[in-house]
C-alpha cells in the first residue's frame, strides 16, 4: 500500500459533475491498475470507514477495501459508469436492495440536526460547513450576507408538526444511505456499488429515501421498483406518516443548504407547505 500511496494520484469527481466536496477522495494508478484512496483527516474517520466496509462486505455493495494505512484507505476502483437520472426499472430494484442492506446498520447516536438546521433558517447565523464553502468557490458563488427564511413563528409551526409525527412514527436511527443520488453509485455488467462511503451516516431510518423520491426516483413505477427490491431484504415501511416525516426533515436540510450558497428554493418552500397543510390541524 505504501507504494501506491506513492503512485500518480488526482482527485475523483464524479462523471455528473456533482458531488466531489469531501475533497479526501483520489484515483490511483500502479501498474496500469486503478485504485481509489480516501485520504481521511482522521484515523477517527478512517477507521470509521474500515468498520462499515467491513459490517457490509458479506453484503456485496460497496467496493471492496484492499486496506487501511495510518488515515489513508485503500478500495477497489469499480469499472464501468455512475448512473443517471433515466434507468432502466430493474436499477431501481437495485437500489432498493442496497439501501435495505445498508440500513439493517443499526446505531445509538440521535440524530439532532432537523433542530439545528431549523434554528439556522430562523437567525441566519449558520455553523460552519467545509462542504458549503467548496460549493461556493467550485460554483463561483459570492460569499452573499445570507438572510433568515423563516419567522420565529413559522418555526414553531414546522416544530409541532415535526414533533407530532416523531412521537407518532418513532422511528429507529441507523446508518442510512444520506444521498441516494446518481453520482453515489456505479453500475459494472449491471451490478449496481454504492461507491460514496461518506454518505453513510446516523439518521432516522428512510432519510435517504426520501431525497431518491423527491430528487430521482419521482414516478410510480420507479418507487415501486424500489420497494419491492427494498422488500427482498426488510418490511416496506416509507408511507403514511413515517414518509411525511422523513420529507420534512429532508425539506428543512435542503432549505438550510441551499440558502447558504445562493441556490433557488421555491420548490423546497412549496413542498413544506403542502406538507405542513395536511397537519393543519395539529398546529392549532
């Protein structure tokens, strides 16, 4: 390992061009053979992503970890393309399949951002995000004054409601897939890889499906895909309640990234107050 850490080395960014700000991600080449290298700030990190690698290796959905030395961690490099907005039904199946296998990971740490993001939308001050600012300097943004979205009133409103379906649903925290997105996954002779180790983290269980669902998979046929390839590993439990709130926390953790660098949120906007419309009557 300590010879390709020597090897010509560049940053990966994903095909879409979206993605690519942990800037810890780098293709290797030794011996006409392509490796990726995660160079981690911590050991903390790395070995954080050498235990979830190896929990999932019977699983078959991440690459495949060659090793960790010191902060650097070694995987294999999957050949073939990142998947696009338009898949065949059976890619949809797939993921499914990964995201239940991922999501039987079950942790202790809470999940307290939902509360955090909503105070930021309130004052404006928002906690220092590395990601936020590559997004920044990679898009040309203006480092603008960024401005409150919501009263304090509209707050508390977003609060009840959230609060309600939290006791209603109690739903479990796991290691959820945060970003079902294309640029996370690869397909190699139509076996689909989850390649983006990062997004896995402590959320409420059904997080990640809520952003496929609002950001990708949108039609019927896509989710049912995506549910019945889910079935094949867990019960089926995103509907009613449980989905509305893991949308409300999606919505509310795209709303505070967005104002940040300047992105146009009026679909977001729109989404919560459908949202919040059909629990009217829980605010009164």
């Amino acid at each position: 390992m300590k010879q390709l850490l020597k090897s010509e080395m560049s940053e990966l960014m994903p095909e879409s061009g979206g993605g690519g700000l942990s800037k810890e991600v780098y293709l290797v080449k030794h011996n006409n053979k392509k490796y990726i290298i995660r160079k981690c700030d911590t050991i903390k990190r790395a070995k954080k992503y050498e235990t979830i690698s190896k929990k999932l290796e019977k699983q078959d959905v991440l690459p495949k970890i060659l090793g960790r030395y010191g902060k650097d961690v070694l995987f294999e490099f999957i050949e073939g393309r990142d998947l696009t907005k338009e898949e065949d039904l059976k890619v949809f199946y797939q993921l499914g399949e990964i995201v239940a296998k991922i999501s039987k990971l079950k942790t202790y740490k809470p999940d307290n951002r939902f509360y955090t993001q909503l105070k930021e939308l309130v004052t404006g001050n928002f906690s220092q995000n590395n990601k936020v600012d590559v997004r920044r300097y990679r898009e040309r943004l203006d480092k603008r004054r960024i401005k409150p979205l919501f009263t304090r009133q509209q707050a508390d409103n977003i609060k009840v409601v959230h609060d309600y379906l939290l006791k209603k649903v109690k739903p479990k925290t796991v290691l959820d897939i945060n970003d079902v997105s294309t640029s996370n996954f690869r397909i190699r002779k139509g076996k689909i890889y989850f390649v983006d180790i990062e997004a896995i983290k402590p959320r409420i269980k059904g997080l990640g499906i809520a952003k496929c669902f609002l950001k990708w998979a949108k039609t019927e046929d896509q989710q049912e895909a995506f549910r019945k390839g889910f079935e094949r590993f867990d019960k089926w439990f995103f509907e009613g309640e449980y989905a509305d709130l893991c949308y409300l926390k999606f919505i509310i953790q795209s709303l505070n990234y967005k104002c940040q660098i300047g992105r146009d949120y009026k679909h977001d906007l729109k989404r919560l107050e459908i949202l919040l419309n059909k629990y009217k009557e829980v605010v009164k």
